[in-house]
C-alpha cells in the first residue's frame, strides 16, 4: 500500500493512548466500508491487529537486574541479542 494511503487511515484512528484496532473500527464507521470496498484495506487492518501489543524492537537497559529464587527461564522470556549475550524480553 502506499505510505500516503496508510497516513490516511492511520489519521483517522481516534487520538486515544489506549485505543486498539477493534475499538477503532467501532469508533469509525468510514473504516468499515473501507474494509469492503478494499481488500487491502482488509489487510492492513488484519495485519494491524496481529502485531497490536507486540514489541516493536529490542534494546538493552544498563540499570536493570531480575532476582529469582528460581531458574531465571521459569520467570521471564529471554533474548539472544546478535553479539551472544542473553537478555529478558522485558520492557
């Protein structure tokens, strides 16, 4: 799709910091007729609710420490980062 298409849509998304994909399409009539008239409208909107939540990159926080009196892969998930290093998922 191009950029200028996918602005659009996404600047029609209510400004509410916990606004979701479901509760745009209830809050915005327009982008289900969208959906119908567009199957890549319907994809975008599929897509964009599949990766709603996830993390959007890793990184890594100097002052961070994760005490357990467990083994520390029962507690929390952990990355391998590309230099070798383990680090949580945590964010």
């Amino acid at each position: 799709m191009p950029y200028a298409e996918v602005d659009r849509i996404a600047k029609m998304i209510p400004a509410d910091l916990k606004m979701t994909v479901k509760d745009a399409l209830k809050a915005e009539p327009r982008f289900r007729e969208m959906i119908d008239a567009n199957p890549k409208v319907a994809d975008l909107f599929r897509f964009a609710g599949e990766i709603e939540g996830r993390s959007r990159h890793a990184g890594t926080h100097a002052s961070a420490v994760v005490i357990s009196n467990r083994p520390i892969t029962e507690v929390c998930p952990l990355y391998r980062q590309a230099t070798g290093e383990i680090t949580t998922q945590y964010g």
